[in-house]
C-alpha cells in the first residue's frame, strides 16, 4: 500500500504533531481538532488506508498493539479509571477524513450514544 496522506507525513516527522508515544509500528499523537479534553490518534505506520484493508491473518499483532497503546495512553492520561472510547471511522458514511487507518481515542467527558 502506496497511499500517502498527511499522516505518513507525520509518521516521517515532516510536519509536527504532539506524539505521545512511539514504537517501531505504531504513533499516537493529540487530534488537531480535539473533540474531547483527550483526544489522541492512535495509526499503525503501515499505510492501511481504511478498515477493509485489515486482514485478520496480517494484521492481528498490529491490532492487537493498537488496543494495547490505547490502554496505555488511557493510563498516561489519567482517563483509565473513568472510562474512555474508542472510535475507528471507515468511509463516506463512516466519517473518515484522511484516509490512513487511525483509532480515536477520546476521554475526559462523559460520552453520548447514539453518536452523531
Ligand atoms: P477521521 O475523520 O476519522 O478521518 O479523523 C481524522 C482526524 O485527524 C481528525 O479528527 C483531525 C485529525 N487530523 C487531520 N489532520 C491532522 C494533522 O495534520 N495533525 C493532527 N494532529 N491531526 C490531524
């Protein structure tokens, strides 16, 4: 997978963003445009560029680190204890904006449902 956006960018240190945490697959950094008081951009390095292009078979240790970094990040945070979500968008109707596989991780506020 070739597709670059702005978080490949990112992941290359081009352009700046407040990373929170590093490993040789994965970046978490705060959301330009936080949406909650923690907002961080949990992206594998690798450019998958939606949920489809997840395959269980390839990709499950990278998941796997994903939700790993999440809870870690959480307990960065200070959001573990209260609870926090976990948002992945996928697509058109999904709300995805920028086109690199990133999981949301939002805290710090009581949460709504159903989401907007
Ligand atoms: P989504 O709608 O799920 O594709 O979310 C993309 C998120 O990425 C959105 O909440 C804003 C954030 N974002 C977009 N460009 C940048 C950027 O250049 N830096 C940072 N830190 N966040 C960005």
């Amino acid at each position: 997978m070739s597709e670059e956006t702005i978080f490949s960018k990112i992941i290359r240190k081009e352009i700046p963003a407040d990373i929170v945490y590093e490993s040789d697959n994965i970046l978490a950094f705060r959301d330009i445009n936080p949406q909650a008081p923690v907002h961080i951009l949990i992206i594998p390095k690798i450019v998958l560029p939606t949920v489809r292009e997840v395959k269980g078979s390839e990709h499950a240790l990278l998941l796997g680190e994903m939700y790993d970094v999440a809870n870690k990040i959480a307990v960065q945070e200070d959001i573990a204890a209260d609870g926090f979500r976990l948002v992945v968008n996928c697509d058109k109707n999904g709300g995805q904006d920028v086109y690199h596989l990133h999981m949301h991780l939002l805290g710090g506020r009581q949460m709504k449902w159903p989401p907007g």
